[in-house]
C-alpha cells in the first residue's frame, strides 16, 4: 500500500507510526506536514489504513480551505505518507511512536516486537496518556532509548506534546524527543520523570473530580459549573463540557489506574454510573448533557 516518495523526503530520516486511529493517523500527517521526514504509517488492519488515509485527505483539504495549509504543501505531505500492513518499516526508521489502544498487554505485546525489530539506535515512544515508558520499557533491551510522546487531539490543530523521561532514558533520548517535535512545528514540554497523569491530565483530572464533586452535594447544575468554569477561568469548555467530548470512559479508566498506582479514591460515583449505562458523551449520543435532542 505504499506511495514513492517525494523528492524532498527521499534520504530523509524515517518516522514510523504504529496504529492508524485517529492519534495515529494526525501525528503521522502532523509529521508529513513539516517536509522533514519520510513517514510511514501501519496497522494492521487494512481497512483503518484505508479509513487513515480519507481522513488525512479530509483534515488536509479542510486546512488548505481555512488558509492554515498551501495546496502544494498539502499534496507534498500526502504524497510523503505511506501505509503498511506489517512492521517491515520499523527496521528502517530512526523514530518509531505507537499509538494503538491504550491497553498495557496489548501495548507490551507490540512493544517486544518493536524492540526486536528496530534498529538499536532507533528512538521508541507511546503517545499513551496514562501509561508511563517504564511500563513499556522493561519489554525492549535498550530502555535508555524509550520515552512518552504524548501529542493531543486534534495534532494538527493542537501544538502541546508532553515528552515524559523515564527512569532509565537518556539524556541524549530526550534531546532528540525535545528536537523531533519541535522539527514537526509542535511545541515540547519535558516532565522530568513519571507521575500519572503527566501534566496536563493531572490538572484536568483534579478540576473534573471537583466538578463531579460539586454536582454530587447539589451545590450547583452542569450548566452552571461550566459556565462558572468558561467565564471565570476563561476556558473554551467546561469541565462537563470536556468530559462529554474526550469520553466518559476515557477519564473513568484514567481516574481508575491513578488509584491503583497510587492509592486512593477512585472515580467519583457518577461518574461510574454514567460509564455502567453507557452515557460516554457525545460519541454515545448522552453523557452529562443530551446531544440528541
């Protein structure tokens, strides 16, 4: 399913991507879009290839529409991604990001094969929001070469990625973290080691749970909260507002594997009900507001 590259991606160092979901995909064609990189994406399930490569032609004509993006430069990035059923371009990469579910097994499963199949002085990163490096890490002989990149939906359109140092990545694996984001025009902040949560979920976290809070001993509606929220902190979303679009069961994991790494309550029991009848926010139609009305 590959393209040939472009002239001015043939001989560049290899990015690969592995997992084509919508993280995937975006950091894939955040990565094509600076020119820098010859850039391959792979799953192996060839229709979410397929569903990949739409979505990349949709994001990128919506930007040229907007005036974020030339045409040329549009067709020069979707002309430099390629796809891949099979982890063959692992071995020629000199930076390798997984982005597949966040599941430990499945995620230390692929990541055995990664380490036996990248080159030694390949760079390995998650873009996991919850699962540190270390965990992932201990599967691959060189763990020194290991760390978080944890980029935000949507890539394209936000510049924050959280590089996360583990406990035995290297100075020199941080460097070259720290300067491939900042080559693909995303802007990095390192967290110096692990804690859960990294930086900005930790925060994120920590206002939900007092939202949830403040609904639970009726001292106030969803809808006040989050207005409270917009125009007091001047936030373009509230906390309910945020939960119904990331997805309750994305933050009901989150707040879950806090509390057993590091004690604890865990999620807040509304929370757990709404997650128990499948209300997760606008992906299900209802979560804390009604989208089907």
């Amino acid at each position: 399913m590959g393209q040939s590259l472009t002239a001015e991606t043939a001989g560049a160092q290899r990015v690969v991507i592995v997992g084509a979901g919508t993280m995937g995909s975006q950091i894939a064609l955040q990565t094509a879009y600076s020119g820098r990189y010859a850039v391959t994406l792979v799953d192996s399930v060839p229709e979410q290839l397929e569903r990949a490569r739409a979505q990349s032609q949709k994001l990128s004509a919506r930007s040229v529409d907007k005036g974020r993006l030339s045409q040329e430069g549009a067709d020069r990035a979707l002309a430099a991604l390629e796809f891949s059923a099979d982890l063959g371009p692992v071995e020629q990469a000199q930076f390798v990001i997984e982005a597949i579910i966040e599941d430990l097994g499945a995620k230390q499963d692929l990541w055995r094969q990664l380490g036996e199949r990248a080159a030694r002085d390949a760079l390995l990163a998650t873009n996991s929001s919850t699962i540190a490096i270390s965990r992932l890490a201990s599967e691959v002989a060189t763990p020194e070469r290991c760390c978080n990149l944890h980029f935000f939906h949507p890539v394209t359109v936000m510049q924050l990625c959280e590089v996360v140092k583990g406990p035995v990545t290297s100075d020199e694996t941080i460097r070259r973290a720290m300067e491939f984001v900042r080559s693909i025009d995303r802007v990095p902040v390192l967290i110096n080691k692990e804690v859960h949560g990294f930086i900005v979920n930790r925060i994120l976290f920590a206002a939900a749970e007092e939202a949830m809070n403040l609904l639970e001993g009726g001292y106030a509606s969803v809808e006040d909260i989050d207005t409270a929220v917009k125009k007091g902190l001047n936030w373009p979303m509230g906390p309910f507002e945020l939960l119904d679009f990331s997805g309750l069961d994305v933050f009901y994991g989150g707040l879950e594997d806090r509390a057993r790494l590091e004690g604890g309550p865990g999620a807040p029991k509304i929370l757990k009900d709404k997650v128990e009848r499948r209300e997760l926010g606008r992906k299900t139609g209802r979560g804390f507001y009604d989208y089907d009305q």
